[in-house]
C-alpha cells in the first residue's frame, strides 16, 4: 500500500498560476496547463492561487510530487523561498522573460528546477530546461479578404511597434485594412491610457484615403483572438529590439491560424527569424512575404505542435522527478539506469572533433543572433570539381585538396572558425562540401545535423540558404531521444549528417543503426570520425573519446548493422602513418558516407 501511494504521488503535479485573466503570463499559463491535463503520464492539477494560504491549502490537499510555477514577481509577489522551503517538492518556475544570460546564471533559490519556453536556449546550466513553443490547434475556415487585410494584436505598452505598422503599410498599398486589437493589461495598462494613446498616434499617421484602420480594445477569449487572426491576409509583429526580453508569445497565436507572419528582428522574435523565405521587413516587404504565404512557417507550425509540448514537459518532469525523490527523504527507489539516463540528458555533450585544443565551456550567446548585415550577406558556393573519393582518410593530402572549402568557412563564419583548431577544419570542409554536393540533387532536401551546436559545416550550410533539422543536447536532446520525439518522422530526411560525433557516442551501434533509420529511401548519412587503424582496446585516447575507429569497426562491426545501406563507393582507409596529434594521442580522420537503398 505504502509503495502505490508513493507512486502515486510521483506522478502527480501542480500546476500554479495567478487568477488575473487579463494577462499574457497569465494565458501563457493556463494555455499551457489546458494541454498537459491531457498527458498520460502525470496528474496535471492546475490551481489558481492569489496569497500564500490559498496555496498551501491546496499543495495539502493534492501534496504532488512536483510543483510547476507560472511565476512572474508582478504577477505572485507573495510566493517567497520560506513558503517554498516548506514544502517536500519539487519546485519548478517557468521563466518568462528568459535570455541565455539569465538561464546561465540561474540557481537553486526560490525554485530548484526551471523550464523556459525557448527554442534558441543553448542548455549550458543543468538545473534549466527547455520547450517548444504552444501553438493552439485551430482551423482556418475563413476565406482571404478581397482587399489586403493585415492584422496585429497586444497590449498596449511600449514598443510594439503600433505606429510602424500603420507606416510600413501605407509606404506599400494605396488601399489596405489595418486591424488592431489593443487590450487594456491588467498589470501594464489598467486604465487603457497608453492603448488609446497608441491608437490616436496611429489615426493621427493615417495619410493615404484608401487606408482604413479597425481598432478593438474589448478582451478576447482565445478562440475570439484566433477568429481575429484567422481573417487577415497578413498578420504582422513590428516590435522594437527589445533585448533583454523573452519570447512574445503573440507568434505562437499567429501560428496557429497559418497565414502569412511579418516581424522585425526583435530578439523577441529570435525563434523564428530563422525561416526562409526571411519573414523580416528588414529583408522582405510585406508584399513579399504575404505573397510567399504560409510555407517558410511550416516547419515551426509542425514542430510547436500540444503532443510535443507534452512530449517536452513528461520528459523534463521525468529527470526532475527522478533527481528529487533520489536526493530527497521521499525513500522512493531510483533504478541507476534512470539516474544515468537524468545524467546523460541535461549534460553538455556531443563533443566536437573540430573544438580540439579550445576550452570546453560553451560560448554566451547574445542577443537575438545574427545582425541584420549578417542576414542580409549572400553566399555561393560550388562543390569541388576534383573529389572523386567519399569513403576515405582527411589526411594533409586531403587538406591540400579542400583548402578552397576551409577557406570558403572563414568566410561565411569567420568568428565560428577563429576558435577551431586549424588542422581539424578538414572534416567541416569535407562534410560542407559533400553535403552541399548531395543536395543539389534535389529541390528541398530534408536534412539532419547531429551534433549541430558550434559546428561550421552546419553553420555554413544555413548561411548558404540550406534548411537543417538539428539535434544536440546543448540545443535540444540527443540523437536517442529525438527518435522518440512524436513529430520525429523515421525514413523520411535525404542527408542525415554528423561532423566527429559518433566517436564521443558510448553506444555507437544504436547511434550509427538511428541515424540510417531516418534516412529516405536513396537517403544520404555522412559521418566524420577519429581513426586509427592501429588502434587496440585498451590503448590511450583523449578523454573525450571512446574509441578510435578502424577498418575493422565500420566494414565488420557497424556495416552490417544497418539495414538496405551500403558505402556509396569503395572505401580506401589505409593510413599506415596518422598526422594529427590531439591530447598526446597521434591518429587521423576518416569520413564514412553510405546510401540507403532506394
């Protein structure tokens, strides 16, 4: 009896949130907690708490095993660490206004634990994690407006960018509808002094007679908000920078209606400034991405799906869980394999070859990423014309060969490539450029890197226009993990690649056999590694590694193991004297590439 009610409680979950409807952390919240209630391993409880007796009346009553906060200070400025450290939980704060710089220095106080609701963290502190982004489900059944309609909505504080769009409009049409939904916040503009006070600036802009602004301040229900949405041409987002800001979560509403999204480069924006055709009115008119329609948004619309956000919150849960009741006097047994699993799953790893002879700590992104000047560069490229070998060793003669490719990196990622070791470059220079090779042979090759963070081959085939699917624990999740994710899609990605991965890998047999199970029929998986021919189990390696592979290990060991595949030609791996030395160990790199039966 005393084991079902400790599990019990293992699997039960608070869900916190203030009770002030008219409130963006506030709908966050209660969106976020209307989907977990539908999760099939935890017992979502979502309460509504305005002072500390009401909360500690009800974590009595359900006494869960964790506790999740839609915390915000202006929004429970009555939860504090002495109520916290009252109660045998875990504690777990969502943080809204999240930067890398506040996920970095996150620590244990009022919470233990936090989850972000950022795609672009890079998760270099272990006691944060991270989700995609909540796009509620909805049908659009309206048809297009006849006359160009473009639509935004927020509260009405500073920085919106209100007035810019009443401008850029006007700067593209002779006649327009401009909609604005403008709702008076309960925490930020209660009176609606500063809403009005926007819409009288925006009246007051109106030049052009075949211009006509709608303007509504009543607040809207969630499916009210998204009938708004659904009846635009265009929705649009003009905010000012805003660094130092979360992300708006107005996009994930804009997204749920699939029309056409305009932006600016608001590092509130940072985690869809990425699609392409660019969606920025730095780079594109509103005319333009109108005309490109829904398709350069697809891939987050697929993505920020309720079962993946699920999927996110039952896994983050599960570590957090199993952390606790270990560390904790709940006396509930923890299997050491689900110990090691929490371990392998908030530790950076997926250690690059190319990262040899730098410190390990990952680098501090700021801001929303790249500069518009950055974004705005074009770049070409073509495959060299004289490779005639894919399956073969990155020796000197190799870095002879592929000098144009190193230099065409410190091009496109000059900064990226200053913190490389110069003689490892080789590998990013030859996965660059056979991938690339590959996916000139089809219109939009869906591709994956595993092993993405601070790789410039990956880095340098976005810059080139290319769209990559990525995995690494630092972004996201490792390659395991990611096959278990509900939109993954097996058999179904044209290059799966990963650069000096698969030798940091323990299990290299279930990493090599995934990364050929997501591989499309006449699918391409290109892989880097460590190589030593010589190499005996037992013999010195650099920390980082697991081993050195030979001859023996990818044509006996690993070959066989992957199902309709085969080297897309004859391999030549005889390397009888190694030429790079890392860590006191001497050895090579070798490239492995293999189809997949079509």
């Amino acid at each position: 009896m005393e084991i079902s009610q400790k599990s019990n409680r293992e699997n039960k979950v608070l869900f916190i949130s203030h009770s002030q409807q008219r409130c963006g952390v506030y709908q966050f919240g209660l969106n976020i907690a209307n989907v977990l209630k539908n999760s099939k391993k935890y017992n979502i409880i979502y309460q509504e708490c305005s002072n500390p007796d009401e909360f500690l009346a009800v974590e009595h009553k359900y006494t869960p095993a964790a506790i999740i906060y839609n915390h915000y200070t202006s929004t429970m400025p009555w939860l504090n660490r002495k109520i916290t450290r009252k109660i045998n939980a875990a504690h777990i704060g969502i943080i809204h206004e999240i930067t890398q710089e506040v996920a970095d220095s996150a620590r244990s106080s009022l919470f233990q634990y936090y989850i972000t609701p950022d795609p672009t963290l890079l998760l270099n502190n272990p006691i944060v994690f991270k989700t995609g982004r909540l796009i509620p489900k909805y049908m659009n059944e309206y048809v297009l407006p006849v006359t160009p309609t473009i639509g935004s909505f927020g509260f009405g504080t500073q920085g919106k960018g209100f007035e810019k769009l009443i401008s850029t409009v006007q700067q593209e049409f002779d006649e327009a509808i401009i909609k604005l939904h403008i709702p008076y916040a309960a925490f930020g503009d209660p009176t609606g002094s500063s809403a009005q006070a926007i819409v009288r600036r925006c009246k007051d802009s109106i030049y052009k007679p075949g211009i006509r602004l709608e303007v509504s301040h009543n607040f809207l229900e969630k499916e009210q908000l998204l009938n708004f949405l659904a009846q635009n041409s265009l929705n649009a987002f003009l905010y000012e920078d805003n660094k130092g800001r979360g992300i708006s979560s107005v996009i994930d509403y804009a997204l749920a209606v699939q029309r056409p999204i305009a932006i600016t480069n608001s590092s509130m924006f940072r985690h869809i400034t990425s699609a392409r055709p660019s969606i920025c009115i730095e780079d594109s008119s509103l005319r333009q991405i109108m005309n490109n329609g829904f398709t350069p948004l697809l891939p987050f619309y697929r993505d920020w799906s309720e079962e993946n956000l699920i999927w996110d919150y039952e896994r983050i849960l599960n570590n957090i869980i199993e952390k606790y009741f270990r560390e904790s006097n709940f006396g509930t047994f923890v299997s050491l394999s689900s110990s090691l699993r929490f371990i392998r799953n908030i530790l950076p790893h997926g250690f690059k070859g190319d990262t040899r002879g730098t410190s390990w700590v990952p680098k501090i992104r700021k801001g929303p990423g790249e500069t518009p000047q950055e974004r705005k560069q074009d770049y070409s490229y073509s495959p060299l014309s004289d490779v005639t070998s894919f399956n073969r060793i990155l020796d000197d003669a190799a870095r002879f060969q592929y000098e144009p490719v190193i230099k065409k990196l410190f091009e496109i990622v000059p900064d990226m490539m200053s913190r490389k070791l110069p003689e490892a470059n080789i590998q990013q220079a030859f996965v660059l450029d056979t991938v690339y090779r590959f996916a000139l042979a089809h219109k939009n090759p869906k591709m994956l890197c595993i092993g993405s963070h601070d790789d410039t081959a990956a880095a340098s085939l976005k810059k080139l226009g290319l769209l990559l699917d990525e995995v690494d624990p630092l972004i996201n999740y490792d390659l395991d993990t990611f096959m278990h994710k509900p939109s993954t899609d097996k058999e179904s990605y044209d290059i799966v690649f990963a650069t000096s991965v698969i030798e940091h890998v323990k299990n290299d047999e279930l990493f090599l056999t995934q990364m050929t199970e997501l591989l499309a029929p006449g699918g391409f998986a290109i892989l880097t590694c460590d190589y030593n021919d010589q190499y005996k189990p037992g013999d010195r390696l650099p920390q980082e590694d697991f081993r050195f592979y030979t001859q023996y290990d990818i044509k006996q060991r690993l070959l066989p193991l992957l199902h309709n595949c085969s080297f897309v030609d004859t391999p030549y791996w005889d390397n009888p004297k190694p030429d790079f030395t890392y860590a006191g160990c001497v050895y090579t790199f070798a490239t492995i590439v293999i189809k997949k039966s079509s």
